[in-house]
C-alpha cells in the first residue's frame, strides 16, 4: 500500500468522507442535545461538504492546487450552520497547508491537521471545548505524536490517528455537562469521524460508490425565491460559471470585470476566493460574459438556463412567496447609505421585518439554515453602502460572519442576533443619525435586554436540565435551557412566561406560529395578562412552523 497520497487518491478520499457522512446525517441529527424537531447538524455538515463534493467530482485529472481550490471554496461557499461553517474552516486551513505540494507524506499530513484546527479556532470567537474543534484538536495531536516519532505507514497513521479521535469524543460527554445528561457524544464531532473514517475506507481500496448527487434541504419552509412575477424577462439566460484563475485579479480587474457584466445584463455576483472567482449573471448573449470571463483563467461548472422557458413554472412554484419577499434585485432598489438582511421564518415574521426597514428577508432558521453563500447573494441585492445582517438563530452567526470577511465593496455588519425577537429589537433600535460602529454597540447592548422563549415539541425521550421529556411533550425553551415540559402546548408556554419574567420586565410579545389558532393565541394572552397585569402584552401572528409560540420579554 501506498505510503504517498497524490491529488488523484486525494480527491477519492473526500468523496468517500462526504458519502460517509451524507450516509449518516440522520443519525448525527439524532444526536441534537435539544430532542426538538430542528437537530440539523449532520444536515448541515452534509449540505456543506457536498458544496464542495460537486465541484471534486467533476475533475477528471486535478493536481493538487486545483483540488484544494475546489474543496476549500466550495465548503465555504456551501457552510451552514455552526458545524458546517467549522468543517469549511478544518478544510480552508487543511488545504491551504498542502495546496502547493505535489504528493502528502506523514509529515505533510501532521502539518496540514494542525493547520486546520489553528484555522477553524480562530473562526470562532469564543471555542468551547467538547465539541467538534476538540475532536479534530486530538485528531492533530495524534497525527504530531505519530510524525515526531517517526512513523512512516500511513495506514497505521490513518488508523491511530482515527482511533484517537474517537477516544476524545467519546470524551466530550465529560467536558459539556448538557452532552452527559442527554446521553450523547457532539453531533459535530461525530460528523467529523464520519468524514475521517470514510476517506480511511477509500484510502484502503475499500468499494465505495462515489456518486455524488444533488443534495437538498428537505424542510417544511418554502425557500427564498427569486423571482418577480409581474415583470417581464429582461435578460434571458442565467449563466453560471467559476473561473480558475491564472492572472492576477486584484480590486481594479474586480470592478471592471463588474462593470462589464453590468453592461450586458443584470443580477450580478462576482465573488473572489484566492485562486477562483465564481460569476452568476443574467444576460442575453451568454458568450460575451464567458469570453471576457476566459481572459482571466480557465472556466468550470459551467450553466446556462434559458429563464424565459422556465418562466411559467417558477411563477406557479413561487406562489405567494414572491408577494412575501422583499425586492429581489439590487437594480430594482434604490440606492441608499444602510440596508438591512433579515434572516426569518413564517409570513407574519417576514412582514414584522419588512414593517421595520428590511430591505431582503432570507427564509431560513432552525430547520433550513442559510448557507455562506446564501448570504453573500442577499448582500449582492441589497444595493446599499452598508449592510446590517440580522442572523436571528445562534447557528447561523459564523455564516454571516463568514460571509462578511468575504465581501470587500460593502461595509457588512453583522448583529449577533440569536432568536427572532433579539433581531427586531435590534432593527428597532437603528438610529440613522448614528454610524454603522454606534448602531451595532447600541443594537448589541440593546439585544441583551431581550429574554426569549419558544415553545415546540419532543421527537424522542431524554432528560435534560433535570427533566424528563417524553417524545411528544410540548417544552418551553429559553435562552439557557428548557424552561418547562407538558402535554398541553398553552400550559407549558404559560409556564414558560412565569419562567422567564422577573420585577424589570416591561413588555411580553407573543408571537403565535402557523400551527396556533387566533383563538387559541388570544386565550393565552388573557392569561398571561392576567397574571401579569403591569406588563404591556402584545399578541401577533407569526406564522412560523415547528414552533408553537415565541415569546420575547424586555
């Protein structure tokens, strides 16, 4: 067997390590600490390595330059959620490590693990151990031990190296409290020896089908559509590709690359990544954008549609979610100095947003996490100087700051809001005679006032904060764990709200979901007003699914 790795053997070795973890997402969904019906990390962890996968599989002979390119831009690109945007950032420090060299030896390995943890640490503002960057932290200190002591087999290497790997996150239940009482190993970190253990099986010759599929999000939401119904196609044919670069392509070949597709159609992305820029424009001579596109490098993952074919189909597929959706298209907006992304859920939540300034509501949160790239294509069409993005869901803040350290001709803030009530506090709070830098501190200090409840259901038995949670059980959550559990959703929110309220609280929302009857939600408000009768108690609908009622109170 083979002690060198080239780029060929390389590129089978990520394959097989995403058809491993693709093959195991739900089970590493199962392991959602929360037993609520939104545990998307090995969905997540999938979407995000299969951006990349598509790209591989697609190479017929790729050096090794070449293959790193694809791996790390296309996870970047593709990361969801927390675990998603950390496996992106293992790959980015892991290839940035080896890109340049020709054949991978023990030594290189050791160097390019420990690259890839000091990359995805530096990711992630506050580490927490016990999770899937102290899995693959112990994978690199195996891998260091074994080159320092001169091992020179690298299926011993990759077998020691695994192993290791599983002792430590068979050890996170000791490290996180929340993982031991739930009986489980990190969900993240398990994804990641799904990816390990899959490449070790192509790296051993093992048959492993290496098709690579298109992945979807199977969710309950509606996506974000882009589509406006009542205008006519201006430009006919959405032409995709991404260009391998082999010249320089600083900022000025940048805004005049721009400029020229700008001049031959609309709905512009040009987004640059070290060695590859990916273009998605609209146009009607798709010929014009490609040729000026080949003197910069050679081009890949080439489509063209023809939008006034499909035109019919995505006005009936669009529905109502195009009446609900804020403009589309930066050209269709006027310019102005701040805009605002929203990420949010539910007709009722996306029309609070748009009631408060949003200029682009991204559809997502628990249960469809918005990828990178996603939002790189919401900042794109808002045309605005600066851009305030409103993640609203804690799993989706590293995506949004991904995307912001990729954007370079907008100043791109982002709040760090985790629920859907921090985020319109946050929007209310904007000042315009105040700069971005003052918004953001006032918006950061002001989302902190905000508590937050939501209530939803169990999908399987466990214990966790001391209770005993049935499958079934509605459960109240707060911002720092589960606040109450019952068989009857208003009981358990009522209880919530108790949970929640202390002497300075002034103002409960209640925001009731698609599930919640008007009659129902008015119920509740009753009794919460009654209990609390020198609270402002407002009631909206929120039309938000999975989630029974969210409830702020500041």
């Amino acid at each position: 067997m083979t002690n060198i790795i080239d780029a060929k053997i390389l590129a089978k070795m990520f394959l097989a390590g995403a058809k491993n973890l693709e093959s195991k997402k739900e089970w590493i969904n199962d392991l959602n600490v929360f037993p609520v019906p939104d545990g998307d990390t090995g969905t997540n962890m999938t979407l995000t390595i299969m951006s990349a996968a598509k790209d591989v599989v697609g190479m017929e002979n790729p050096d090794m330059a070449s293959l790193c390119k694809a791996i790390s831009s296309g996870s970047l690109r593709g990361a969801r959620g927390n675990s998603g945007v950390i496996l992106s950032q293992l790959f980015r420090g892991f290839t940035k490590s080896i890109r340049d060299k020709s054949e991978l030896n023990i030594p290189v390995f050791a160097d390019a693990f420990e690259k890839a943890v000091e990359t995805a640490y530096k990711a992630v503002m506050k580490p927490k151990e016990g999770t899937i960057l102290t899995v693959a932290k112990g994978a690199a200190t195996k891998a260091r031990e074994l080159a320092n002591e001169g091992c020179d087999d690298l299926a011993l290497f990759f077998d020691e190296v695994i192993k290791y790997a599983d002792e430590v996150l068979e050890q996170t239940p000791e490290m996180l409290p929340v993982l031991k009482q739930a009986g489980v190993v990190d969900s993240g970190g398990q994804g990641l020896m799904q990816v390990l253990k899959g490449a070790y099986d192509a790296f051993l010759g093992k048959e492993i089908d290496l098709t690579i599929s298109a992945v979807t999000h199977t969710s309950p939401v509606k996506a974000n559509v882009d589509v406006q119904a009542d205008m006519e196609i201006k430009f006919g044919y959405c032409t995709e590709f991404i260009i391998m670069l082999n010249r320089n392509f600083n900022i000025k070949n940048e805004m005049d690359f721009k400029e020229y597709l700008e001049s031959i159609g609309d709905s512009i992305v040009v987004v640059a990544d070290d060695d590859v820029v990916k273009v998605h424009v609209h146009t009607n001579d798709p010929g014009l954008a490609i040729q000026k596109a080949l003197k910069y490098g050679a081009l890949s993952n080439l489509k063209i549609d023809n939008m006034r074919l499909e035109h019919q189909e995505k006005l009936f597929k669009a529905g109502q979610a195009v009446a609900e959706q804020a403009p589309a298209k930066e050209d269709s907006m006027p310019h102005k100095e701040v805009g605002f992304i929203a990420v949010s859920v539910g007709e009722g939540m996306n029309e609070i947003f748009k009631g408060l300034g949003a200029d682009y509501i991204i559809e997502g949160g628990q249960t469809m996490n918005p990828s990178t790239e996603d939002m790189l294509n919401a900042i794109d069409k808002v045309n605005a100087d600066t851009v305030f993005i409103l993640p609203n869901n804690k799993n989706i803040i590293l995506a949004a700051n991904q995307a912001q350290m990729m954007v370079e001709d907008k100043k791109i803030v982002v709040v760090p809001t985790q629920t859907v009530p921090q985020g319109i506090t946050a929007i209310i709070n904007y000042v315009p005679d105040m700069t971005a830098d003052e918004n953001a501190e006032t918006m950061k200090q002001e989302i902190g006032n905000v508590k937050t409840g939501q209530v939803t259901y169990a999908v399987r038995d466990t214990v966790i904060d001391d209770k005993e949670i049935k499958q079934g059980d509605y459960m109240g959550i707060g911002d720092a764990g589960i606040l109450s559990v019952g068989s009857d959703v208003s009981d358990v929110t009522y209880q919530m709200v108790r949970e929640m309220m202390n002497e300075d609280l002034e103002l409960i929302s209640v925001y009731y979901g698609a599930d919640v009857t008007e009659d129902a939600a008015e119920l509740l408000k009753g009794r919460i007003a009654e209990a609390f009768p020198s609270c402002d108690i407002e009631l909206q609908y929120g039309g938000q699914p999975i989630y029974y009622y969210i409830i702020s109170a500041e």
